[in-house]
C-alpha cells in the first residue's frame, strides 16, 4: 500500500483521533509501539487485505481458507484481526487503525449471529471504508438449512440492516454470493 513505514507518533495520533478526547494510556502506547513491527507486512505488501466474518466454528475455517487464497497471490498480504497481536484490548481503536492502512477489506458473511456485525456498521458509515470493502455472502436457498453447520435456522439468516448493506454493495460490483466453499473460493477469484 504505501512505501513508506508508518511511525509509532502517525499511528499515536490517529489513534488518539479515535478515542475522542480521551488519550492512550500508558499500556496502549506500548503495544502501539510493539505492534509498529508486527504492522509491516501491511505497509510492505503490494496489497493487503484485512479479512472479517464470524470467528465461530466452523465460520473460522472459511475465513482462513479465504486468507489462504488471497495469500497465494504475489505481492499480497491477507490477514485477519486476530492474527495482529492481541495485546490491544481496544478492539475498537485495533480495528480502525487496521482498516486505515489496509488497501481492501473483505467480508465473509454467513449470518447475523456475531461475526463482524459491528464492523459492517463502521465500513457503511465512513466512506473511505465503504469505498475498499467486498463482501462474500452466503446464501441458503439451495441449501437444507438442518445440514448447515452454522446454526442458521430461519430462511431469512440476515438482519434487515444487514440486507441494505449487501445491496448497496452489490450494486458497487462488490457483493459476491456462494454457497458452498467452492464458490466461496471462487468470490476470492473475482477480488
């Protein structure tokens, strides 16, 4: 994304910028600082993309199959918030400072239950977000719900918010729909 390596100082400040009025505390800023090295890779690759979606079982396995395919691409970097150290404990602030300098974000979503609702509030809301976000999402309509393994039991598995969200996206070109892991493979081919 960019070649030059972000500072402790530029992450500092935006980060205080998040934190409306309120500073870093003593701990936070060290583990801004340790994640300084921890950061590279994204501000190193050619790309980067920054992977969401639920990190229940077995929603999980498909993050990291997506993070998989997307790291065999040259030059990518593709990572999911857990992977970045967990000394943060404003996931808030870790969130937002991983979407600033990450150059595409990539939903994968499979329901309403958990996952990365919040960050679907945050990535509609600030446009600068909206504008890098390409969404995965899964659809059920073929599918016996009682042999899906996410416990998704209704025929309408997303929140009416939800839906806005997929159909602004869509009609962005950056709403993929699959089914079944394949076609979830074969969303990460059309990035």
């Amino acid at each position: 994304m960019s070649e030059d390596p972000v500072t402790v100082d530029e992450l500092a400040a935006k980060a205080e910028e998040y934190l409306h009025e309120t500073s870093l505390t003593p701990a936070e800023y060290e583990a801004l600082k340790q994640s300084v090295a921890e950061l590279t890779p994204i501000f190193s690759a050619e790309h980067s993309y920054f992977v969401l979606g639920s990190y229940g079982q077995p929603e999980i396995r498909r993050l990291q199959l997506v993070k998989d395919r997307l790291n065999r691409r040259a030059g990518a970097y593709a990572f999911l918030m857990v992977d970045i150290r967990s000394e943060w404990t404003n996931t808030y602030l870790k969130f937002r400072l991983l979407a600033d300098y990450t150059d595409t974000i990539v939903g994968v979503a499979e329901h309403a239950q958990g996952g990365f609702l919040v960050e679907q509030g945050y990535f509609t809301a600030l446009e600068e977000y909206f504008a890098k976000t390409h969404v995965f999402k899964r659809e059920y309509e073929p599918l016996d719900l009682e042999d899906v393994e996410t416990g998704v039991t209704s025929e309408n598995p997303y929140s009416g918010m939800q839906t806005a969200i997929f159909e602004m996206l869509d009609d962005g070109g950056r709403l993929c729909r699959w089914t079944t892991e394949d076609e979830l493979v074969e969303c990460v081919g059309t990035l």
